[in-house]
C-alpha cells in the first residue's frame, strides 16, 4: 500500500494585485506632492508673466494682463552693464565650482581612505567651522582682502568662498562608501596617489561630484553678501548685485522680474544637463 501526499491546492491570484493596491493606497500622497509642486512652482510663474506683461499695465495677482511681450527681455539683454554682471557671475561661479570639486574631492579622499596623525583632529575642526555663521567673519575677512589688495578684483571675489566645509564633508561621507580593495589592489599594482585619486576616485564619485558642482554653482550663482562688499565697480560685479542697483534706479517691475527671469536661466540650464547624475547619485545612496 502506498501513500500519496496531497499539496493543498493554492489559488493562482494575478502576481499584479499588490503592485496596484499599494499604487492605489498612494494616491493621496502623489495628490498632496502634485500640489505642492503647483505650489512652488506659482511664484515663478508669476515672474514670468510679469516680465512678459507690458510697462505700466496691471499684471499678477490684480489682473490678468490683456497681452505679453518679450519687450522688456529684449531691453534687459541690452541693457548697459548687464552682458558684464552675466559673465562676471559665470566666472565666479564657475571657476569657484572647479577648484571645490577639485579640492573638495582630494580632502575627502585623504580623510576618508588615508591614514595620518591627527586626522579626525583635523576634519573636526574643520567641520566646526559651519557653525560659525559667515556674518561673523565677514568684516575681518574683508579686512584680510583689503590688506592684500584684492578690494574689487577677482581673486579677491573668488578666493575667499574656495575653503567649504560642506563640500569636504559630503565628498568623504561618499568616499567612505568605496571598498578598501580598489585601492588595495591599486597599490599592489604600484599606482602612485596621483593615478589613484584619477583612475579610481574620480570616476566612481561623478555622482557626488555632478550633485555637489549644481550646489555649489548655485551658492556662487545666487550670492549677494560678499559680492557686494568686495566688488565696486562693474568690472567684477555679479549679476545679483547688479540687479539690486537696477532696482535703486527705480525700475518697474516688469524690467525688474525680466532681469530676474533673464538671470534664472543659467541655473535651470546647469540643472537639466546635471540631472542624470543627481538621479545616480540619490540611486547609490539608498543602495548604500
């Protein structure tokens, strides 16, 4: 005689079931994200269609303007002074982008994969100088530049924002995420520091690199503090100082929200072409 053992019989549910409940539990949240978007994203509308809307005709939020015109950017782009507060912010800015990355990726190599006396002694200190507030040392600071000349040039615009603290922390926060073997075998292979931090930390680190350059541009971009103290002249002032001088001339809103439209452009493009990497880079963290 011979026993036989019974499964019981299971039933066969579609595998797309839970997939589409836990969609269906969600919708409140992609609502209330939906509207928070349409929520950020209003103001900046409304600094559109006020830079289209015609001088001296009620606009948002009063009145709907009857008809828009691209008058007022066209008069901004030609605008005395306007190109040179342009280029003058894409030099701060982008000059001050490459040295970081460039010194900020090297720091967080050195603290998070080299071994030296003092070395957490080091970082910490560091990294106590983003409690301390940039007010606080900022006359001092000015006094330093002044000393050395650098009132209204570029060095003096430039050099005094190239030590971040953020910058260095959030590369070796990163670098401490890489495994120990890369650059042991690096080593077994006789690499010098200088082909290392090339060949392996550089291309390995691009998303943080990509994320940390669109920050930082931005930091530089949208300065106004320093700028503003060390630059007097047109020669080395930025875009958003320059701005602020437009208004003091008693410029209508319209030119007003043009040139603030005009000068949002760089930051939108830099976004868009970094994008990608700021999804990799959002992607590895969480794999981390």
């Amino acid at each position: 005689m011979t026993l036989t053992a019974t499964r019981p019989a299971v039933q066969n549910r579609p595998a797309v079931e839970r997939p589409r409940r836990r969609h269906g539990r969600r919708w409140p949240l992609y609502t209330l994200l939906a509207l928070m978007s349409l929520l950020t994203l209003g103001p900046f509308a409304a600094m559109i269609i006020v830079a289209l809307s015609p001088r001296g005709k009620p606009t948002v939020p009063a009145q709907w303007p009857d008809s828009l015109t691209f008058d007022n950017i066209t008069q901004v782009l030609s605008a005395s002074g306007f190109a040179e507060w342009t280029l003058n912010s894409l030099v701060y800015s982008g000059v001050s982008v490459a040295v970081i990355l460039l010194t900020a990726s090297m720091a967080g190599y050195a603290f998070a994969k080299k071994r030296f006396p003092g070395r957490d002694t080091i970082l910490w200190t560091f990294l106590a100088t983003m409690m301390v507030p940039f007010q606080a040392t900022l006359i001092p600071l000015y006094v330093l530049v002044s000393d050395l000349d650098g009132v209204d040039t570029f060095w003096g615009l430039i050099v005094p924002t190239l030590a971040n603290s953020q910058a260095v922390f959030l590369m070796r926060q990163f670098i401490l995420g890489l495994p120990d073997e890369l650059f042991d075998a690096a080593k077994v292979d006789g690499a010098s520091e200088l082909r290392v931090y090339w060949t392996i930390v550089v291309p390995l680190t691009k998303p943080i690199l990509a994320t940390l350059g669109v920050f930082v541009f931005l930091w530089h971009w949208n300065d106004f503090l320093w700028p503003l103290v060390i630059s007097q002249s047109d020669a080395t002032r930025t875009l958003t100082v320059g701005l602020t001088v437009l208004k003091t001339e008693e410029l209508q809103w319209s030119m007003l929200m043009s040139s603030a439209a005009v000068s949002a452009v760089p930051c939108l493009v830099v976004f868009f072409l970094l994008q990608r990497y700021l999804v990799n880079s959002i992607a590895m963290t969480g794999l981390k």
